[in-house]
C-alpha cells in the first residue's frame, strides 16, 4: 500500500496522536522542542543584498570596503591606460595614408 499524503494530512494525524498522549509525555515533548530550537544554528547565507552592502559570511569593515573599492578602481584605471597606451604605440596608419598618398616623402619618417 503505497499511498501518499499530504503535509495537512500528516498534520492533522500527528495532532490527533498528540491529543492521545498524556500531559506528561506532552510537556516532555514541548520542552525538548524547546530546547532544540534555542541550540539550533540558522546560516545565514553568504552573499546577500542589503542597502546595496554585501552582508552575511563575508563581513568588511567599513574602511576594508573603502580601500577593496579604491582597489577595484585603480586596477581598472592602469588597464584602461595600458591598453590605450598600446594602441596608441602600434597605431601607424596615419603615417601610411601619408606615404601612400604622397603628401610627404619617405625619407621624412626614417630615423
């Protein structure tokens, strides 16, 4: 017999086994519950959004934060000029649309 029931159905069965227990049985049970629920340990999630902070597993003080984000920015400020700075380096195509279009002669980029 494989029958499957509900989270009401079982519920409602656990209550109508309770109410045939008596009293102290039922204020051990209530007790140890109690008791679980005081020792029980609730994770808190790591990343989670609050007021736009990262909060949880991963706590940074005010200035950690401060100092990661400055971080973060001038990281990102020396790629930015690095990669300008290289394509600036191995742009010539000014000076061959000069060469070939004969505005200035050859001898004038040698050096």
């Amino acid at each position: 017999m494989n029958t499957k029931l509900s989270n009401k159905e079982i519920g409602s069965l656990l209550n109508r086994s309770a109410q045939q227990l008596d009293r102290s049985t039922l204020d051990e049970l209530r007790t140890a519950r109690h008791h679980a629920l005081q020792n029980q340990r609730v994770a808190s999630p790591v990343w989670v959004s609050r007021n736009g902070l990262l909060h949880g597993q991963l706590r940074l003080s005010p200035r950690a934060l401060n100092w990661f984000i400055v971080g973060v920015v001038a990281s990102l400020l020396v790629i930015n000029l690095t990669y300008w700075e290289r394509t600036y380096e191995h742009d010539h195509s000014d000076i061959d649309i000069a060469i070939l279009t004969d505005d200035m002669p050859v001898d004038a980029f040698v050096d």
